[in-house]
C-alpha cells in the first residue's frame, strides 16, 4: 500500500521482492536446491493487503540488502510498519517459493 493508500503495482511485486532477496539468508544461499524465499524477507498479508514482512536479522547480517529493501519501499512511497505486523492478522505464505 502506498503512502496516499492505494494498491502498489504490480500485483506480484511483493513475490519478486522477496524473490530478489532469498539469497539473504541464514548460512548464505543455498546451492544446487529450488529457490526458496529467505526467512529474513517473506511475502505475505496483513489485513487482505500484500506486504513483505522483512526480519531485523536481516539488517544485522546484510547491512546493504536492508537497505535496499527499505530504499525499495522509500522509492515507491509504500507505507512501512516496524514491529509486529498491525492487528496479528499476520498471515505468511505457506509456499515459500517463488512463482514464475
């Protein structure tokens, strides 16, 4: 959801995101195995509104790749929440690959 609250375009962009960002991850990318999203930057729903839900750890490890996501989301004037996502509607994608 943008800053002025309408719906971000494309529809997938929140699976492209993370997509870019499963190399991000606990133990670094995996080799020879499917691509699979990082725990640190997960696509998923809050209150039926795509989101990214992106881990502090993520910052903590990858200093640049938190940047570039919270520059992503600065550049397209998408609204930002630190903290437990709003309302505990927090709903993660139970497929954690990303579609082609």
């Amino acid at each position: 959801m943008t800053s002025s609250g309408r719906a971000f375009r494309p529809s997938d962009w929140a699976e492209r995101l993370a997509g870019v960002m499963s190399q991000f991850r606990p133990g670094g990318a995996p080799t020879g195995r499917h691509l699979a999203y990082s725990p640190w930057c997960i696509p998923s729903s809050v209150n039926n509104v795509r989101c990214v839900v992106v881990h502090e750890d993520l910052r903590a490890h990858h200093v640049m790749a938190w940047d570039f996501v919270m520059g992503f989301a600065k550049d397209n004037e998408l609204q930002v929440h630190h903290g437990a996502p709003p309302n505990s509607t927090h709903q993660p994608h139970s497929d954690h690959h990303p579609k082609n």
